[in-house]
C-alpha cells in the first residue's frame, strides 16, 4: 500500500507541473509568432509534349522494345553485381535508419540501470587506527520526455522522414541509371565490332584490290602511280582495323565493368544491333514524368527542408520537459527489490530562450533561404528534364530519317564502288575515282552503324528522361511532385496528405524500373 500511495503521489505531482508548464508555454508562445511556411511557385508541365513524335504502340516494358534477347539477361546480371548500385542500397538502407532516428525524439527516453559499490574509510580513535568497509547497492530507471507542444519535433520527423523519400527515389535513379548505361554500353559494344568486321573485310577487299592493281603493273598495263596510291590505300585501311581493334576492347571491358565483371575483355554479346519493335505514341502527357527518380527526390528534399525551416522557427519557443525517476537504494544487495527502500523524483520544466546572439534567429533565416534554393533548383531540374524529354522526342524523328538516308546512301555508293572498279580493269576510268568510290562507300557504312546505335542510344535516353516506359505507373515513393493552382495556374509541391509509417524494406525489393 505504501509503494502504492507513492505511485499515486508521483502523477498527480507529474500532473500539476505538465499543466504549469504548459500554461507558461502558451503565454510564452502567444507573445511569439511562428511564420507559415508557404509554398514556392514551381514550373507548370505542359498538357502534352510539343516537339514531333513518332506514331506507334505503347510498349509494356522498355527494355522489351528492343529485340536482343541476351540484353535481358545482361541487365539481371548488372542488377545484381554492380558495385555503385550496392553502394546506393546502402545510402537507402542509412536514410531509413536515419528516419527512425529522427522520429525517436518524440517519445519519452526511458533508461534502466542497476549499479554497486563497496567504499572503505580509514580514521583515527585515540592513538589506534581504524577502517570501515561500507557498500552500496541502486536499483532504478528514469524517464525523460520533451513535450512537443508546438509540432517541432514532428517536423523533425516529417523532415527525417522526406529524406529517407529522397533516397529510395535516389535508389530507383540509380536502378534506371544503371539499366540505361548497360544497355548504352551493350549496344557500344556491338557497334564496335560490326565496325571492326566492316573494316576487316575493307582490309580484305582493299588488299584483293591491290594484288590486281600490282599484277597488271607487273605486265605493264597499270602505271606507278596506280599502285602507290592502292599502297596507300591499303595502309590506310590497315590503320583503321588497329583503331577499331582498339575500340572493341575497350567497349568490352566497360561493359564488363558495369555488370560487376572483371575486364577480362570476353564478354559475348549480340552479332548484330537490334531493332525498335515499336515507335514513340504520340501524345505522351507530361504527368509521366512524376515517376522521374530526380524529380521525386528534389521535391522530397524540397519538402524536408520546408520542415526544416518550421522547425527552426520552432526553436524560438519555449521547450517543455518532463523528467522522472525512481527505484531502490539499498546497503544490502538482497534488500534492492524491497519496496520499502524506494526513493524517486520528478522534475518538470519550461525553457523559453531569450537571448542567444541572434544564433535561432539566424538559423531560421538560414533554412528559409535553404528552402528558397531548394524551390529554385527543383524548377531548374523540372525544366532541364521538359527539354531532355523534348530534345529525344525530336530526335527520334530526325534520326529515323537520317538512318533511312544512310541506308539507301550505302546500297548506292556499294553499288557505285562495283561499277568503279569494273571500269577501272577495263581501262574507262582512272585509279583516283576508284579510291574515292570506296571511301565513300567505306564511310557510308560506317557511318550508318553509328546512327543505328544513335537511334537506339536515343530511344534509352527517352526513356531515361521519362523515368520509364510510356505507360508504366508512378514508380518509388508514393508521392506526386506537382499540384495545381486553379487560381494561378502554376504548380506547387504538393505535400503527403499524412506522414507513412516506416517498415523495414530491403533495397532489392522495389519495383524494377526498366519494367
């Protein structure tokens, strides 16, 4: 009964300072004004995509709009072991931890700690010198809360919380990052050895070439000059092949890197560049890019530091504290759990800062320009990602049409080269328009390999600038960064209608941006 009325003691106690405190606090508060942070206006989307676009179906999964079936296989494997991507699982894993770390403030800290010492005094009695060994036996915990009256520390948490928004948004940035440069380098690499094969077989075809052009010099017929200049020809050629040798390795081995191999140079890949199952649909709305993993992770950032700043300005109120403690004090180890050797105490408090040097004042001017440079570079990153979706949207109509006038360029100038040299060994034309035949149909193939790889490289960074496939929904965290303003017409950031409790994720597991 005793340890009972003493428990009744301690909350009514508790009680009475809570509400003292708190009524000072409200008096404090009233006489201190706490500004509302409001939104900066952001750059508005257009309703649709003004450059040109192809007309075509929507595809089901980028990755699947290209016809190479090991690119599939190649993008699991880099998935899996590349080493940026394990470090960005790790940054995720770290702003999750560091969200509960931010929303632990707002519950009451409560320690247990049991503790003994033996303690021994000396004296003097007379002329005899005496000794006494005490010891000493605590048994108790304590409670430590901070009241949050006025929402700071739950703006701490939404902040901490908007952070950890950020970097699964970051983690899904770096998925599809990941994915877009496999596949650049995948196609890098099978562009470097058609380019090798084409000028392997120029090698040979030159080289063919050359043994005609010494056999009739031999018999008198060509001139000296004929042969210098095939010579040459031929050397040039063999200069080439060394140059593209050299470029096959070293797309080989980056792509190894990527994937997490070592740069062993012996990747296989495709014989021949895919092509596009599908042209880019007209009409793509611009809403699409509310998945962009950049963009969900500046407004999320945006939104922390809104936060921030509230709770900066927060800091000029009066703090509340309520501390409590309680246990058992003891000489006799066995007596620890004797209620009738209980002590305890409780505190309660209210701290209002007067003068500091204009430091909390500073730091709420500080976070609110944080906030401003945050707005600003989140509609220089909305505006930098309209352009990029434009510019590939442009860009898929010219390189269609370029890659179509290559084509029929190539077939004309082979063509052009054949009749060359059928004139050249019947003696209607000279050496000169030989060479310049096969230059020019020598560069028209080259050339139209690289405008293949340019259009599928062009087809990733559309992708890219979409954040996805034409028709995938909104991928990370479930948060859109735009909302309208009827009244204006511009677009705000737009806040989550309540705070997500956080769950243990493991990083492999969120949606695969390349779907």
């Amino acid at each position: 009964m005793k340890f009972v009325s003493e428990s009744k003691s301690v909350v009514e106690t508790a009680l009475r300072l809570s509400a003292a405190a708190t009524g000072m606090a409200l008096l404090a508060g009233c006489a201190l004004p706490v500004k509302d942070r409001s939104a900066e206006s952001i750059v508005a989307p257009p309703s649709n995509w003004t450059a040109l676009s192809d007309v075509g179906a929507v595809g089901t999964g980028w990755m699947h709009d290209f016809e190479d079936a090991q690119l599939r296989a190649v993008l699991e494997e880099a998935l899996r072991h590349n080493y940026s991507l394990k470090a960005a699982a790790a940054r995720l894993e770290s702003a999750r931890a560091g969200a509960v770390i931010g929303g632990a403030a707002r519950w009451p800290q409560i320690e247990l700690s049991v503790d003994g010492s033996r303690r021994k005094r000396s004296g003097t009695s007379g002329f005899a010198i005496t000794s006494a060994i005490s010891d000493s036996f605590n048994l108790g915990g304590s409670v430590s809360w901070e009241i949050g009256l006025w929402g700071k520390l739950n703006h701490r948490h939404r902040a901490s919380i908007a952070d950890w928004q950020a970097s699964q948004a970051d983690y899904y940035g770096a998925r599809l990052s990941l994915a877009g440069a496999t596949a650049r380098a995948w196609f890098n690499a099978i562009e470097s050895d058609l380019q090798l094969r084409l000028a392997r077989d120029t090698v040979a075809s030159f080289e063919k070439n050359l043994t005609v052009v010494q056999e009739g010099f031999e018999r008198g017929i060509n001139p000296a000059l004929d042969l210098r200049l095939t010579r040459a020809n031929v050397e040039s050629a063999r200069s080439t092949l060394q140059q593209r040798l050299r470029q096959h390795d070293v797309a080989v081995r980056t792509l190894e890197i990527i994937i997490g191999r070592y740069p062993a140079g012996r990747i296989k890949h495709s014989e021949a560049l895919p092509r596009l199952r599908s042209g880019v649909p007209a009409g793509l709305p611009s809403e699409l890019l509310q998945r962009r993993p950049d963009l969900v992770a500046a407004e999320r950032r945006l939104e922390a530091l809104s936060h921030r700043s509230q709770e900066a300005q927060k800091a000029r109120l009066p703090s509340i504290r309520l501390t409590g403690s309680g246990g058992t004090s003891s000489n006799e180890f066995d007596s620890l759990l004797n209620s009738d050797f209980s002590v305890w105490a409780i505190a309660g408090g209210i701290t209002q800062p007067l003068f500091q040097g204009g430091r909390l004042k500073a730091g709420g001017k500080r976070a609110e320009a944080n906030y401003r440079e945050s707005a600003a570079n989140f509609a220089q990153t909305a505006l930098r990602a309209f352009r990029e979706v434009e510019s590939a949207l442009t860009a898929s109509v010219y390189l269609r049409e370029e890659e179509a006038a290559l084509g029929a360029a190539s077939e004309e100038s082979i063509g052009a080269e054949e009749l060359a040299w059928e004139r050249y060994q019947k003696g209607l034309t000279d050496i000169i328009t030989v060479l310049e035949s096969q230059r020019r149909s020598f560069t028209a193939r080259r050339t139209l390999l690289q405008i293949s790889n340019q259009r599928l490289q062009n087809r990733i960074d559309l992708y890219l600038a979409l954040g996805g496939d034409f028709g995938l929904p909104v991928i990370g965290p479930a948060v859109g960064f735009l909302r309208d303003d009827q009244s204006t017409g511009k677009a705000y950031p737009r806040k989550p209608e309540r705070v997500p409790k956080l769950k243990p994720a493991e990083p492999t597991e969120p949606t695969d941006p390349t779907n």
